[in-house]
C-alpha cells in the first residue's frame, strides 16, 4: 500500500465527514444567528432561549438529511471494500 493511497483514502474520508457535517452545522449557525439577532434587538439575554431552538432545528435537520447520510456512508464504505484488492498489490 503506497503512502499515496492513504493520502486519497485519508482526503476521501475527510471530504465525506465535511459533506456529512455540513447540513448540522449549517442549520445551527443560521439559527444561532437568528436567535443572536433576536435576543440583540430585545435585549434578553437568555441561554436557553438560544439553545431549544438550535437544539430542535439540529433534530429536524437530521431527521430530513439523516437518509442521505447513510446512504453516503455505505456508499463510501463499498467504495473502500471494493479498493481492498488494488490496494494490497493484487
């Protein structure tokens, strides 16, 4: 296994944890921003009014993208057991 076969499983595998983090840590700060923007123009300074709604969005978020996460991750791992035999010199 030659080191630049780590490297591309290595940057796939990063890619893959990007492309799978994106859609949670998206939600969050769109409504982490908006809940900020709220509490900046009503002055209330509340930590819970801030983390229920990021809380329950993140929880939606993955519900409707959780499918596809999956589906992703399976798909990468068949990618990586189908590599097994090039990568082991046969």
């Amino acid at each position: 296994m030659s080191s630049n076969a780590v490297l591309d499983i290595a940057l796939s595998a990063m890619m893959l944890a990007a492309k799978l983090a994106a859609p949670i840590l998206i939600t969050a700060l769109v409504v982490g921003f908006a809940i900020s923007l709220l509490q900046s123009i009503t002055q209330v300074q509340e930590v819970t009014l801030s983390f229920v709604p990021k809380a329950i969005a993140v929880a939606v978020a993955l519900l409707v993208t959780g499918h596809w996460m999956i589906a992703e991750t399976v798909a990468f791992t068949h990618e990586l057991f189908a590599r097994i035999p090039s990568l082991l010199g046969g």
